[in-house]
C-alpha cells in the first residue's frame, strides 16, 4: 500500500504538449505541493512508481489576477516539478 504521506506530496501529473514531448528524454512534469523540497520529490517519485530519479528541477508558480464578473481575485499558488528518471525507465500516467 502506498504511504498517504508521500500521496499528498505529489498533487497531479501535468499533461500538456510539452510536457508530453520531454517524455521521450525521460522528463515527467508534476504538481507537487507548494511546502515540499526537492528530497520530500525525489522519495515520494521514487516510493510511488518504483523508478530511479537523477535530478528533479521545481518552478514556483505565482498566483494570477483573474475576474469573474465584477468580482476579482488571484488564483492559488502552485509548485511544478520536472522529474528526470534514470536512462530506460519510465512511468505510465495513462
């Protein structure tokens, strides 16, 4: 059974074109939370999947100015992670 721990640690995995494209360089992109390091990453990437992790690479994502009607607001911060795997494996998000 997977550790709850390491589950809200890793939010979501990021699907878009990109993303998708760096997949073929052993790169996976990641929502992670916002409080966690790079170690915190790397276990729970490497506990969840059962894959080796060489580097991992965070973006903090800043909050955006958005209006619904007249009311305004910002979104919520977000943290991204690029994950790079070691050579030959992989992670099925599908």
């Amino acid at each position: 059974m997977k550790d709850t721990k390491y589950l809200e640690i890793i939010k979501a995995p990021v699907i878009t074109e990109k993303s998708e494209n760096a997949k073929n360089q052993g790169k996976y992109t990641f929502k992670v939370d916002p409080k966690a390091n790079k170690i915190e990453i790397k276990e729970a990437i490497e506990k969840i999947f059962n894959v080796k992790v060489t580097s991992i690479r965070t973006i903090n994502v800043k909050p955006k100015k958005r209006r619904v009607g007249r009311y305004s607001g910002f979104t919520n911060r977000t943290k991204k992670a690029i994950v790079t795997l070691a050579e030959g494996q992989t992670i099925d998000l599908g």
